[in-house]
C-alpha cells in the first residue's frame, strides 16, 4: 500500500502498472530503458517511501512536462511542510513558494529573500523570472541562468 501510494504522489503508479511485471519489471542498469522523465520520477517515489528529515531536491522537476511537474510539485509541497527543504533549481517556478531564496552567482550568494521581496528589488531574479515568464522558451535553457537555492524551514 505505501509502494502504491508512493508511485501515485509521484506520479508514476500508471506507467508502472503497464509495465509486463508492473513493480517486479527490470529496468536495466542504472534505469537505462527508462527515459529522463520516469526515472525522475521513480527518484521521487522513493522519496516519499524514505520521508527524510532533510530533503534535498537538484533541478528534481527538470526533465518532467509542465503538466506533470505542476501534479508533482503539490506532492513535494506536502512532503517538505515542516521539514527542511533545500531546493537547487534554475526554473523559477519551482521556486516562488520558497521561505527563502538565495541566488548565486560564480559560487556567491548574490541576493536573497523571499518571492516578493526579489522581484522588489529588481536584481537579478526579478531579471530572471521576468525572462522566463514573458519569454517561455529561456525555461528550456536552464545552463543560461544562474542556480536558485531554496530553503525553508
């Protein structure tokens, strides 16, 4: 029951149940017959199985389409709530919600704050965001940005 809850929050429980051996299936080594999306995927099903005390998501929603990230992120949302989240991402959708937000830099923390009070100052996130939200192609070009941490408590 907790396998099948998992692989339903992560969205995966229908591709898995087509499987020929549904949860039994090989999947080669490394999850070689598996694509980016699915094995990002799975990674967070077992997320859900672990449930850390300190959760560390990198770029964790990078290869998922955008309606299957938006099912997800719930997911993770409810899975981070009161716990320790530390979020590396460069699609700043991901994001928005954070209590916090740092971005770097060349390895520097060059602003941080919430959401709000980025886009109020008008640095660089608030350069970024409005770069991917008014020309939804740079969201596919993540190597063009500079990563955004999250944290929260």
């Amino acid at each position: 029951e907790e396998l099948i809850d998992a692989a339903r929050r992560a969205n995966i429980l229908d591709f898995i149940e087509s499987l020929p051996d549904g949860f039994d299936s090989a999947v080669g080594e490394n999850g070689v017959k598996l694509s980016g999306g699915q094995k990002q995927r799975l990674a967070i099903a077992r997320i859900f199985l672990k449930n850390p005390p300190i959760l560390i998501l990198d770029e964790a929603t990078s290869a998922l389409d955008t309606a299957t990230e938006l099912a997800i992120q719930q997911s993770l949302a409810e899975l981070a709530e009161g716990r320790t989240t530390l979020v590396i991402a460069h699609r700043l959708s991901t994001v928005t919600d954070a209590d916090r937000i740092c971005v770097m830099e060349a390895g520097r923390i060059i602003e941080a704050g919430n959401h709000d009070e980025l886009l109020a100052q008008k640095g660089a996130y608030a350069r970024l965001y409005s770069l991917q939200f008014t020309n939804p192609s740079v969201q596919q070009t993540p190597v063009q940005q500079p990563p955004v941490q999250q944290t929260g408590a």
